[in-house]
C-alpha cells in the first residue's frame, strides 16, 4: 500500500503507542510498587463493574469475557472503601468470584487508589503494553521508511 505521506501515519502510530505503554505501564507500576511503598490490606469481591452509561456494579458476571471486580475493604481508619480493578480483564479464565478474598494495596492515606495486587491483574496489563510497543514500532518504521 502507498501512502502520500508516511511520516505523517509514523508520528501518530508513535504517539498512539507511547499513550498506550505509559497508561496501561503505570498501571503495572502500581501494582508493582505500591506493595513496597503503601499499605497492603485484605479485600472483598463484592461485584463486576459494567462500563454502560458509567461505571457501576452488577452482582453476576455472564459474559464469557472477562469483567473488572468491585472490591471492598476497611481501612487503617475504618473507612469502608469500595472500588474496582482498573486493569483490563481480558481472559475470562481469570475471572475473580463475589466473595473472594483479595490482597489490595494503596499509597499512605490515600485508600481511594488501591490496586488489586494478583497475577491475575497481569495478563490485561502486559498484553496492553505488548500492544503499545507494536505501535510504536510500526510507527518507528513509517518514520523512517524510505519514499520511492
């Protein structure tokens, strides 16, 4: 296929790429940090989120897709804290049930940005970042191909 201007198509696969590493990445880093510099706390399943018209929460998860859980945990100061995954949950395999007991770890005194920390968060995150660095090699690529 020719293209008029393939840099053009280069700088946007670019940026699209890199806005897709860094997002889906500092999610990652969340998951891989926080452990060591926050709080560690245990959690509850108590529902899957549906993006519909918002984010809110369902009690059955019947889709064979994966769905992002509704989490629920006291705090240090006994704040009643619920919130959900922000990972993407891709594999419907690793699903999590209501009722399961999670590991959820957020900054000091900030217990509203708790992350999920389970390997089941993983998969989503790497193939998002994979996904991302696809990008921005095809992106590279277009940038530095050569015009007939």
């Amino acid at each position: 296929m020719k293209t008029n201007n393939p840099k053009i198509i280069g700088i946007v696969m670019l940026l699209v790429g890199l806005a897709i590493t860094g997002f889906w990445g500092f999610g990652l880093f969340k998951i891989v940090t926080y452990p060591f510099t926050g709080t560690i706390t245990q959690a509850k399943i108590i529902g899957y989120k549906v993006s519909r018209n918002g984010a809110r929460m369902v009690k059955n998860n019947r889709s064979l897709s994966g769905k992002s859980p509704f989490f629920e945990f006291i705090t240090n100061d006994n704040q009643t804290i619920k919130s959900y995954s922000q990972s993407p949950q891709i594999f419907v395999l690793f699903n999590y049930q209501i009722d399961e007991k999670i590991e959820v770890a957020y900054p000091k005194n900030e217990p509203k940005k708790a992350v999920i920390i389970s390997w089941k968060e993983i998969p989503g995150l790497v193939l998002m970042i994979a996904l991302g660095i696809l990008a921005v090699v095809v992106g590279k690529s277009y940038m530095f191909k050569k015009q007939d």
